[in-house]
C-alpha cells in the first residue's frame, strides 16, 4: 500500500488541487469532498466521491467539475499501446469479496471506456447485437491492483495472471490474463456525475468498507505479461493520499 500511495500522492500534488477532509462536504452529503483542481481536465476533477446503500444495493457515486464521462480515449486501431480512460473507487475490502482470491491486492471498481478493445463478452452495451465491440461504451469493472516497477516507478497495475496458474475467479472473469471482472453493472452518466448500483448478497461487508476516489488512464502493453495493464496517468485522488478515508453511508 505504501507505494501505491505514494504513487497517488505525486499526482495528486502535480494537479495542485484543494482536498477538503471527509465530511465537510461542501454541498454533497457524506462521502468525500475534493476541491476543483486548477490543472485537472474537468471530466476527471474529482469534487465528490461516495459509496452508499439501499437495501442490497451499493452505489458507487463520483461528481467531477465538469462533465462526467465527456472525454474518452482517441481510438488507435489497435489494442497494444491502446488507452483506458477510468473512474475509480479503491476499497478496503478484500478481493474475494466478488471472486478474486482472498488477499490478492487492492479491489477497486471502476468505470472505463477503450475503444480499441472490448472486455465484456457477455454484454452488449451499445445495443447492435454484437457484443465485442462496445469497449468504447462507458462500463463497470472489478479490477485488482498491485504496484509493479515494470509500470514506472511506484506504479500501479491491474494483477496479472501467470500462464498456467488457475487461480479463484468471478463467474463473469472476461478471460483476459488478468485480475479483472465484467460484472455487467450499467453506469448512470448525468451531467457532472457517474453512478452505478451494484448488487451484493452480503451489504453488510461492503457497509463496514473505506474507499477512496481516482481518476486514471491505464495502458495496455504489446506483451501480455510485462505487464498487460499499466496505469499510466493519475488525473485526480479524491482524498489527495489514497488513505481511504470514505466511510460507507447507510
């Protein structure tokens, strides 16, 4: 977690903005407040993370000073090299809360775009009947992260999974090598805000969770396992050191 940290914090701090303490909300009720930062591209200037629950429910909730979701990756043509634009929510909760192995990283859930690929095989977001090319559709993700040096100094990764290693993964793995979930949850995009609900058998788990609010761009390598998914750019860190400082409303 150290590194992970302190590779959040130099971003935050390049973006130079204004962090606000957990629960001085500034005109949002619970969750984080996050001053608008003077360097941040506006769709990812993070003034508002929350989790919150209704019956079974978690709903993930990020407000930015501009428009939620307006900007998305230029389309390359080809999936090496190729960019992810994501919000973030890292957590506290251990990783075979949805599937994963139990210990396996940080879980984080996240809402992304990539044009260049598609990652969730049994959706078809864009409604054309054809599910593999939708990637380039704003879409939910559980992703596990570890920071690996092959990324950058103190970067992040989404864990890579080792050719011939089986570990415990959701039902809805995409079958990528990688520790990620397509779990088919819809986000909601209105005006300066994201949101998704998330079902859980189990709210309780996520009710006793601290999180925290990211905005990133990752990149996909040529080379599977050097590694797959590198996060590449920290655009914003809600809390401004990656504390988890969010307490789950309910």
């Amino acid at each position: 977690m150290n590194s992970l940290r302190s590779t959040l914090v130099l971003a935050a701090l390049s973006a130079t903005f204004a962090g606000t303490a957990a629960g001085h909300d500034g005109g949002h009720h619970g969750g984080i407040a996050t001053g608008p930062g003077r360097l941040v591209k506006a769709p990812f200037d993070i003034v508002h993370t929350r989790i919150s629950t209704a019956g079974n429910l978690a709903i993930f909730h990020m407000a930015v000073s501009g428009k939620a979701g307006a900007s998305r990756p230029a389309k390359s043509g080809q999936r090496a090299g190729s960019s992810v634009f994501s919000y973030v929510w890292p957590t506290s909760l251990d990783p075979a809360v949805v599937g994963f192995e139990a210990k396996a990283g940080i879980l984080a859930f996240a809402v992304t775009a990539h044009p260049d690929f598609d990652d969730t095989p049994l959706f078809d977001e864009n409604g054309d009947g054809k599910p593999d090319n939708d990637g380039g559709v704003w879409h939910s993700h559980w992703v596990v992260l570890q920071a690996d040096a092959a990324c950058g100094a103190d970067a992040l990764k989404v864990v890579d999974i080792p050719a011939g290693a089986k570990p415990r993964l959701p039902k809805t793995w995409p079958g990528l090598p990688i520790l990620i979930d397509s779990p088919g949850w819809a986000p909601t995009f209105r005006g300066a805000s994201v949101e998704v609900r998330v079902p859980f058998d189990d709210i309780g788990i996520v009710q006793a969770g601290r999180f925290d609010g990211v905005t990133a761009a990752l990149r996909v390598n040529a080379s599977v396992h050097e590694p797959l998914l590198c996060v590449v750019d920290v655009f914003k860190v809600a809390s401004g050191d990656l504390s988890l400082p969010g307490k789950v409303d309910h």
